[in-house]
C-alpha cells in the first residue's frame, strides 16, 4: 500500500539549542521511501544518522534563538507479510536468535522483571504463538482505558498495569513489558498511522514470533496496515519524535497520512509484519 | 598490564534450562585475550554470540535436570589510553557522535529523566568535562553506602539517590543517570576486578568525553586499570553475567582475577580509557 | 473462646535504645483479657499508652547496651458478633459515620487512590456489601502467593497488587487499598492467630459493613474466630509489634497462641466481627 | 492578631455527589473564631464533625445533579506562642509523649522508613532542637523549586526529595518525612495564609519540639504569623479541602483572607506555635 506521510513542527527556540528528530519514515526491505522531502526554517545543516539494524533516521540540528519550523513529507509504499496467526509458534529461550535476545531485557518503561508473576497468572496458561500475544493486546484493550492527557514522559508500564489508563506509548509499553516477562522479544515502534484519529504520532509494538517482528497495537485505534514506521527501539525512550537540549516551545504540531491506492484492508485477523 | 581471569559457577537445575551467560573477557582493541579456555560440565553445545560494537560475548546453553559447572579461565593484556583529566572536555549535544547519543537515554535502571533538576543543580556549576564527572563519582562516594546485600535486582538509581545505599552495580546506574541527566553519555561495565575484596564480578561505568570513553568507579573498590571488561550496555539489564530461563539454583561462584606482571600503579590521578 | 497468648521477644542491644512494643492484647467491649503478664529483663521502668478508640497498647522501654528479654503472657476471653453476610449492606459515602471517615483515605502502605480505577474495573460489579470485600478478599487469595520473605517493610500496596506476592501484611495492605479506593472504610488488625503455622504475629483487615467492622483474611491462613487482636490502625505503619530507635538486632522471636476450650469452629462461612 | 477569612467554590454536579469539606477554621485555645457563615446552594442539610484532638471541621454535603455554590467566611482571632528558637529542644524518643508517637510513623505522602539514612547524613549533625528543622526548611527552600502545576495528587515526599520541585503541599509533606526519619513527630497543617500570592488554600506542617507544636513553612511564602489553620493531619490525605464522591468539576474557587489589625510583623525570626 502506498501512503502520502508528512508532519509540521513548529518550535519556539529561546536560546541556543540542539535537536535530535525522529520524524522520518524508515527505508527497509518493506517499507520504501518513495519521495521525501524535508524543510527547515531557519536554514541550518543537518545531520542525519542512520541507526544501524532498526534504520531509525536521527536527524541533528543546532538551532538560535528564534522560530523553528520543520516540514517533512514522503511518499511511502508498505509490503507487509500476512501470515495465518495459528501457524506461529513462539521461539523457546534456547531458540530465540542471540543477535535479538536483548529486547527480552527490560527497558525504562518497560519493567518486566516486576512482571513476572502476573504475566505468568494471566497469560502462562495461553495457547503459545501469535494468540499468547493476542491474548496480551485483549487484555489490555480491555482494561486499560485510552484517556488523552491521563500520562506524562515519567509514566511507565508499571503505572500503566496498575492505574489502567494511558495513551498509545503506555498501552505499547505494557504489551512489550507482558511480552518480555513471558520470555517473547518485543520492541517498540513509532509511525504515522493511517485513520487514526485524531491524526498524531502513534506507537504500537512488535513481537518476534516464529521468524518474523509481528505488529500488534493494543489500542485498536487505527489498522496495522497503515502504520509507517517512523523508528524502532526497546521502548519510548530510543524513539522520540523530538529530543531537545535547550529552552524551547512547540507551538504546533501537525501530523498527517494518506492512503493513494485502495483503501480495503482484507487482512484484519491476519498477522502483519514489515520488518 | 597483564591479567588471569576466572569464574567457576555451579548450579542446581531442576528442569531443563537456558543459560546466557556473560561471563568471558571481551576482545578488543584496548584488550586482548591471550587464552581462554571454558569448560561445562555436562558437556553440551554451547553457542556463541558477540555483539557488535560492545563486543560482549554471550554464551547459550540448554542443560537438564542436574548439576551445571561453569568454569573459565583467560589470560587478558590491557592497554590504558592514559590522559590528562584536565584536558579532556565535555562533547556539547550538538557535537556528540550521532552513533552514541542513545547513551544519553533513560533505561531500566538509570532513569536519567527524574534526575534532571537534580543533576543540574548539584553539578550544573561543575567545570565542564572530566572534572564533572569526577564530581559526580564524588558525590556518590561521599553519600552513598556501600552495604553488601542493601538492594536487590529491582532496585535502580531512583532508589539509589534518596536511599542512599547500594552495592557497585548502584553506584554505577547512579553515575551513569546523572551523566545521562547532564547531557553526557554514559554507559555500564561489567567487569573482573583486580584488587577487588572480597572477588567478585564488579561493576563501573564510562563517560564518553573529547573523543574517548572514560572509565570511572565511584565505589572506589578497586583500580580502573585492573578491570577486565566482560560487558557494556546501557545499563545492568544487558550485562548480567547469567540470565536464566528455568528453575535453578547457583550454588557456588568464585571469581578471580591476578595481575601477570609489574603491580605498580602510576596513573591513580589520571583518566583510564580502554575502548 | 478462651486462648492464651504470649511472645518471647530477645534483643542485643548496642547502644542505648527506645522500644515502643505493640504486643499486648487489647482489652475492648469484645475482648476480655482475663490476665496478663509481661516480663521485661533487665528490670526497666516501662511507660504504657492506651490510643483512644483503638485501645492500642503500646510500651515504652528504654534498654542500655545489652541483652532485653520480653515475654508477654495473656489469657484472653473472645466474643464475636456473626452475622449473615446476605444481610450485610454498605454504607454509601452519604452515610458512613464521619468519625470513621478518615479509614478511606490513603496511608503509607495503603495507596488506595492509585488503585481507584482497578478496583472499579474488578469489583464495581460485585453486589454491594458483604459480598463485594469477599470479593476483594477471593481476589487476592487467587492471585496474590504467599512467599515467606518475598517482601520488605517498604513493600505497599501498589507493588504487591503487580508483582502478586507478599506475606500477611501484604495481603492485607492490598485488601485495605482496595476496599477504600470502593468507598468502604478499611483498617489494619495485627494479632495473635489461632492455628497459623508457624506461628508468628498475623495480619489481617477490618471492613465497615452495616454498622460493624467485619473481620476478613485474605491469606485464609488462620480463622478468623481465633484472632486475638493487638493492634488496630490505618496499615502496618500503625501497628508494628516493635518500634525501635538505636542499634539493635532481634535475635530469638517466638509467638504462641493456644484455645483453651471448645474448638469447634461453627461458624466459617459467616461474617465476624469484634470491634 | 485578627483575620477575616474565606472562600467561594463553584461545583457542576453531575449526579448525585457527595462531598466532605474541610474548609472551615478550627477553633481551638489559640484560634477564636469570632464568627462564621457557610452558605450552601442549593440549601441543603449539612451534617458536620469535630474530629477530637485535631478539631478538624468535616462538613457532608449530598448534592444532586446540577450546580453547587459554597460560600464560606469567617472572622478569626489567633493567638501565638512566640518563642526563642535556641531555647527549643527536641525531645528524645525516650522522651516525645506517647500520645503523640504516630506522628513519627510513615504516611501516605511521606514516607520517612524511606528517608532515614539521607535524613541522617544531611541532618544528623545540625544542632538538636529547632535548629535542626529550620536546617530541614532551609534545604527544601533551597533545593526544590516552587512550580505550580509541576505535581499532582499522587506526588509523595520520596519524588520530591529527587525531583526537587512542587507546590507547597509537597514542600510540606518532604519537611515532615524528613522530620520523621529524624525521629521528631511532624504533621500537615491546611491554612488560609495571609498575603499568600497568588490567594489559595495553603500548606504548612508543625513539627514537635520542647512540648509544643511549631509551625514551618519552606516555601517562604506566608508569614507564620497569618496562617488560619484549617486542617491538621498526618498528610494530605487527611486534610482536603474537598473530598468528592461523585462525578462533579470544579468550576471556580476564591480563597481569601485580609488581616483586620496591626499589620506589622515582629516575630520573623521568632518560633511560632499556635496549637
């Protein structure tokens, strides 16, 4: 499928001060980059850094005193692999590849070694494979309640466990916490995604299962098919959208997706990887 | 300077289990391993994994019901980049190399982002550089504890700064959250540590300043020329010497670790860099 | 029912220290202590307090550098108003005595207001009353473990509702917080209990039902009919058997409790109360 | 010195709420409340409780759907004990009255068990008595900043101590866990404070020292002098202005008081108790 992604940033910048952005789309083997086109008021040099493995794009400026305004639009074409979820068994501990056994590790909003137990109470005794995480994303769509404005950058997946409520970050940090406490790699993502609304940046999860990252997103509120990977990483922390060191506003903030071809989704219970 | 390096663990396992462990000396630039040799008892396959850019060896091994011995053994040449303190400054975030700025980020353990105010206001007037952190390491000498059996796997540098007390793996996610809180990447070693009383595995970490990572111990246990680096990662939850997926019991660990050559010291005052 | 009760309680003593111990059995309308004796070695002055309302005793000691020996003995008459839960209502916040308001409010171990929308979401449903703190009181016993030794004296609430383990004063803790985050006032008992093995002091809650305060016990270790109650407070912060300033160590503990008539328990499955 | 105090509090009922106010002056020996007026709209019966020993005022409210309109004032006449600081003891724990030995335990939002060694190290070796909690003032004044908005109703003293900024119920709640683990009894005193800018509900606490309760204020922003105490409890817990149960939004609220003699200040740097 291919999408028209783009977001406007709009920053007060009160004295000197660097940016580190997270805005562009990823190009991977299933996610190309079509077009993309980025802006920058005042006209500064950038840097760009490509994270190697999760081809996260970090982008570095150094910006005065004044407005910041950036502009990032991209044409992007999405191959996913569709799999049949009953056909997707869980690597064991001793089967799990070496090179991702660190997204077993907890992270900082992600505290799965306080998550034993309760993972094991509630998701120990799940069908193994694609339906054990399934059975994860239901539990948490079912109690957590997704309430704009309820959390901030501090919140965790141990509040989120315990006060049931959240946004998207909160509702992807505890699916990764569950995942990793129940021995399943997980990792977090960040991306534009198509029909969520109001439109935002939004992040979701991906657990590895059988051979492949599958996507999950225990929000429900926008379809797998449509998310355009912005950045990859073990929890919120490695992806921010913007990380500033200087005094700075954001004034205004705009993020929106299109879809440029045929908009029917017929994968809905499948499962969906692109990585 | 020249060391021999080893551990012996011994486990009770109950059912089949997953080791990983991380237990051998890193080969580098800045260390060589001249031999080592690793025994396991049952004999089994093990398989190997070394990370890029830390380097860190990870070792998998699936062992049945029974009795497991480890036992390792190297023999490890050191190199010291030896530098001035007064000469190595602090990398502005506008400068820092794009490739370690996630050393900048919160992890489990060193959640830098609830430090923040903290960190600015009792080294924010530091001279810039190596002294900066050199004043942090002070301070968590001077106010923290060191009490064998004070905190546990759950506790992190959140707990550390208020209650005070910890053992060497607190001390360096409390040095490595204020770094990070201060705009300075950080990172943690695990590490054979010459001199160490009682032996054991020890912890410390580095502060990526000027173009180099720097050691530092703020437990003051032991020098940093005698340490034999096992692991780096962004905190304990990488470098833990056995993560277990299974039912065991360690039994016994001895470490040890003996210096081959000259055993003087002529570079207390200075800066160590190894990596 | 008739028990007598005591504990050997044996200290080093470093240093000149205070002890404020909370081991007597109260003597209320319900509880009649038909003798008492309490031996202190070396022979100090004590100073005794009575609280008002909870009938709470508790003893000021004050020991030089040395041994302390206590050893309390008391023969205690019980009696138990039971009830029919079926007929046991709750009072809804428009009706709660405002004297005993004060048991809905959060305390230290007991963070009811960060459990408000979990205890909605888990036992808004149940029917109102007797049935709804048996309810809380099921949950628990299901999904808590009780783990000697699992938990410290920081341990609340907010981290044994996560990582489902804990010890008496756990399970307790966790049925106050949920009670008061449901608008029923709740309150930490400790006592002597009849039958718990090994034998220790015991925890357990009061409910405000109806117009009484049943007794429930989560951890179903001990009946409630053989409680012979110490202490009554907000959580344990209230209610700990030793309170102690200076450099001691508890070198011997010992509690016991025997019923010195009828054993036969005829009334299991109905609502106690004795406050 | 004589106060006219007060407050108007505009609430949208939803349905049926009921609230507990604690928003009147107590009267007590060294607070005269020379009169009073609440006007509730819509007129409803009101049913109120002293608490003993504090004489706290609860005023119970149910509300049906629709708007609630308080209206509170009152004229007040408050006595000081004024004091010379370097004649006021501490009092031992051998030594505090028994009666008053809770003010020593944790609470809610000031968990002292978790303070001790940083209480020790920091204070340990201020001069004993007054002087000891002016050091505690003087440390919070100097190391957290007053920002409004900054917390919210879960912040305790133990994020405080690290994330070092608050309003002035936070200031309160780390003076009073730090007076705890220093083994001086502390508590949480509500107020209407004179010349408090921008006019709110203020938060102060009193720590007990010699045989009186002395009032301490770290923020700095209120003379002593002009607190008219509303509450007094082991936290905040104890002491909202408003306790809701029911879905309500608080509309609008007006805090007032203006001093009715002599206007002039002479007890700066005096110690002030008016319990």
């Amino acid at each position: 499928m291919k999408f028209k992604v783009g977001c406007e940033l709009n920053y007060e910048v009160s004295n000197d001060s660097t940016f580190i952005l997270n805005i562009c789309a990823v190009e991977n083997e299933y996610q190309q980059v079509i077009d993309a086109n980025l802006q920058i008021k005042p006209d500064r040099d950038l840097e760009e850094y490509i994270a190697p493995h999760t081809e996260n794009s970090y982008l570095r400026l150094v910006i005065p005193k004044g407005k910041l305004e950036v502009s990032y639009q991209a044409t992007v074409n999405l191959k996913h692999s569709v799999d049949n979820p009953d056909e997707i068994s869980e690597r064991l501990p001793s089967d799990i590849p070496l090179d991702i056994i660190h997204y077993l590790y907890p992270s900082r909003y992600c505290q799965s070694d306080r998550l034993m137990k309760l993972s094991q109470d509630e998701f120990g005794n799940c069908q193994p494979g694609y339906a054990r995480v399934q059975a994860v994303c239901d539990w948490i769509y079912d109690k957590v309640t997704y309430i704009s404005g309820s959390t901030d950058s501090h919140t965790s997946a141990y509040d989120t466990v315990t006060e049931r409520a959240g946004v998207c970050r909160d509702f992807a940090h505890l699916g990764i916490a569950f995942c990793r406490a129940l021995s399943i790699p997980a990792r977090f993502v960040s991306a534009y995604a198509w029909q969520l609304q109001p439109p935002d940046f939004h992040a979701c999860f991906e657990a590895y299962l059988g051979d492949k990252w599958y996507l999950f997103d225990p929000t429900r509120l926008a379809p797998r098919e449509g998310l355009v990977r912005i950045g990859t990483g073990k929890d919120a922390a490695d992806t921010a959208f913007a990380t500033v060191f200087g005094a700075v506003q954001l004034n205004n903030m705009q993020v929106y997706i299109d879809c440029l071809d045929d908009k029917s989704l017929k994968t809905k219970d499948m499962a969906i990887a692109n990585t």
